[in-house]
C-alpha cells in the first residue's frame, strides 16, 4: 500500500455481486481498496448487527492496491469489524454499493446499504452509498459508475459535514444529471400477501408497492430518479425531530 487514500468497500448484495465489482473497478482508480462484504445477499437488514453468534472472516482475493475479505455478518458488521479489526488504520472514505435495486425514501430504513453507509458516518468516516434502480442481478452498471465516480471526486475535494453521509441513487439507462434532493415522504403498503403452502398451512410473502405522498414534489429523490436524474440526499446520523422539539419541550410530564 502506498500514499494513496485507503477506501473500505463494503454492499447488502454480497461479495460475490455484479454491483460490488463494478465499484471496486471505479473506485480503485481512486485509491487502495479493502473490501469486507457479506458472504452472502444481507438486502433489508438495515442498520442490523450480530450479537448472537460469532463474526467469521475469509480473505478472498489480496494484489497490489486491492484486498477483498468476505464476512459471515451484516453491511452494518463488516464496517465495524473493519475499522475495528482489520484495518491498522481508519480508511480515509466508505463507499456501500453498488446496490441493485433504489433506496430512496423511507426505504433507507431497511437497507443494508445505507445502514453500513451510516456506520462508517458514526466512524466519523466520509461515507457515500449507491443504489441503481435496476433488481435484475446482471444490471447494466456503466452510466452508474461515471455517477459514482463524479460524486466520489466531489466529496474527496470538498469533504462532508461532521455526522453526514450520502445517500445517491441512480436511474436506469442514460442519466441526465446529478441533482440535490430531499427525501420523498411516502412508505410501502399492502406490504404482505397471505398464501397457503401445499400442506394447507398458511403464510405471509412480502411483497407491496411504494405510496409516493407527494408525487407532485419536483425536489425529491423519487421525483429525480423517475425523471432520470441522479439524486444525492445528505443524511444525517441525528435522528433528533428539531422541527418539533422546541414545541415539544414545552410539554410537562
């Protein structure tokens, strides 16, 4: 390893995804790269962590530049097991991703992606998580990579504020631009199908559809990405409701 930055990469779909190698790709012109990625696809766990059984780590893959360890935990696990086990240092940034499928909206709750993007924040790390809006696992990730790269070299030259990490998500197919965005208010419903197996017992499979409550809002990610633009939302580790605690501190108990 040299003077370059040292990048930890990390993803929700496991390390053996198209997503994660199309990062590590672009993101190796950047710096040296650690890779420590689920063994296997951790997509929903959100911010989740093991407590219950033991962390098992493999080195899959080490040359000049790249050093790739696949883990037995969650997104949120192999950046805590990373800066606190395998790196002699804190990495300079922590990139999640690529992953396939969006995480705009509320769906940064559930995701994997998003919850390791969050920890390497808490790390006090720059952190950036990358979604493309395409499930299938052979997605086309070429216009993705130029995003990611543009908003790598932006927040490698100006930085991010203390506690603030982002969450970018890409469209399908040519990408117009790059906007800021805030986050859509809307969440999943009719989120369960009741089913019966062949034995007669019953089931519930997760399925639903996303309820946008304000599609006709021009400044959201959801707005961005149906109109094919890139959205980059700044998200912050506070989960503190400032809009409501003043009013709120009034209150006697």
């Amino acid at each position: 390893m040299d003077e370059r930055p040292l990048i930890l990469i990390t993803n929700d779909d496991g390390v053996y995804a198209k997503g994660l190698a199309e990062l590590i790709e672009v993101i190796r012109l950047f710096g040296n790269i650690v890779v420590v990625a689920p063994d296997s696809p951790r997509s929903g766990m959100g911010h989740a962590i093991t407590v219950d059984h033991p962390l098992r780590v493999t080195r899959l893959q080490q040359e000049e530049g790249l050093l790739i360890y696949s883990c037995t935990g969650t997104p949120a696990d192999c950046v805590k097991l990373a800066c606190n086990q395998l790196l002699e240092k804190l990495p300079d940034f922590i990139i999640s991703g690529i992953n396939h499928g969006a995480n705009t909206s509320v769906s940064i709750l559930y995701s994997g992606t998003m919850g390791a993007t969050l920890e390497g924040c808490i790390h006090g790390v720059p952190s950036i998580g990358f979604s493309l809006n395409d499930y299938s696992s052979e997605a086309d990730f070429s216009k993705a990579k130029i995003v990611v790269a543009r908003v790598f070299q932006a927040v490698a030259q100006h930085g991010l504020p203390e506690g603030v990490c982002l969450n970018v998500n890409v469209p399908q197919g040519d990408v117009k631009g790059i906007n800021f965005c805030r986050q859509t208010r809307g969440k999943w419903v009719e989120e369960f199908e009741k089913r019966t197996d062949p034995h007669g017992r019953e089931y519930y499979w997760l399925k639903g559809y996303f309820n946008n409550a304000e599609a006709e809002a021009l400044d959201t990610d959801d707005f961005a990405l149906l109109n094919g633009f890139a959205s980059v939302v700044p998200v912050s580790t506070d989960l503190t409701a400032y809009s409501a605690f003043q009013q709120m501190q009034k209150w006697k108990f």
